[in-house]
C-alpha cells in the first residue's frame, strides 16, 4: 500500500451559519460587523458590476442568486462571495444541501425576468437587513429598521430600504451602498 494524505481545506464560516450558531447561543453579530461585511459585499458586487472585456467595452457580470450561504467571512476577517472569489467554488460547483429561497430573489427575478446589477443590489440589501434584524427573509421585509432598530445610522437605514425597492430603478447600486458603508464597521 501506499500513503495518502488528505486535507480539507476550510477557508471561513458561511453567514448563514454562523447566524445560526450565533441565534442557538442568543448571540448576534455586532452592527459594526454588518456593516463591514455589508461594505465588502457591495464593493465586491460593484466590481463585478463594472467589469470590461478584453476590448474595455463595459461587460459587466451578475451574482443572479445571492444569499447569506453565498458569503463566506475568512478565519483573517476577508469577506468572499461564492462564484466571485478565487478558490472560493462557483454555485454550480458545489454540492447544494437546500433549495434557494426564492423570497431572497428581487421581484422582477421572481417574475422570471433576467437578473441584473439592480437584483443583486436588491439580494444584498436583504442579506444586510436580515442580519440587523436577526431574523429571517420575511422578516427582514416585513420589519421596518427605523423602528425595530432606532438607533442605527439613519442615512444607512434609508439606504437599505431603497436597496430593497420592489422598483429596481429606485434601488442603488452596489458601489453607492459600498461607499455609504466604507467606514463604518471593524473587522470581526
């Protein structure tokens, strides 16, 4: 015989996990640390939003179904998108243990039209809410953060209720929700 070795690799934690774990001990991510994983949600997206092809003609690329079990925070506080980062495995390449919820989904997505730049700003937005508001999907549309959540930033809170508008030209884009968040939270 011979010997083999083998490793698992194990970059991070997905959000939806450690939401969960979080939740099941009463615990919660501080706001800072939302809004860090928010700033470099949106700034990760945005770059995907602006990409160029080899010609530098605007090309640009789309998540299309983003969720809390898409981003990943690294053991060093990096936070990756699935399918974006390098050694980070594309959706379709990993195995999928559940259904997408589709209430994650903008409207017009759920209505089957194409995803675009806007829908991700939509899926974002509600990955960011539901966080803040410690509960699931429908929670975090059904709850308004100025009441359940009075003492957060109120230009952070406009926003992220404009980033879930059922109007995707109402929405932001993903670079001005990166830029309203930039400086806002720590790492951790």
């Amino acid at each position: 015989g011979s010997l083999c070795v083998v490793l698992e690799r194990d970059d991070g934690v997905r959000l939806d996990d450690l939401e969960h774990d979080l939740a099941r001990d009463r615990e919660r991510l501080r706001d800072e640390a939302v809004f860090y994983v928010g700033w470099r949600l949106f700034a990760a997206l945005a770059q995907l939003h602006a990409m160029r092809d080899a010609a530098g003609a605007l090309a640009p690329g789309v998540h299309g179904a983003l969720s809390l079990r898409d981003i990943i925070v690294t053991w060093r506080g990096e936070v990756c998108v699935v399918g974006l980062c390098p050694f980070v495995p594309a959706p379709n390449e990993r195995q999928e243990t559940e259904p997408l919820d589709r209430l994650g989904l903008a409207p017009e997505v759920r209505r089957g039209e194409a995803p675009t730049a806007r829908a991700d700003t939509y899926a974002a937005g509600l990955c960011l809410r539901s966080l803040l508001v410690r509960g699931s999907l429908r929670d975090a549309l059904d709850v308004s953060l100025e009441v359940d959540r009075p003492k957060l930033p109120t230009d952070v809170v406009r926003a992220l209720e404009r980033a879930v508008d059922d109007d995707p030209t109402q929405r932001p884009s993903c670079a001005e929700l990166a830029t309203q968040l930039e400086g806002r939270g720590t790492e951790g």
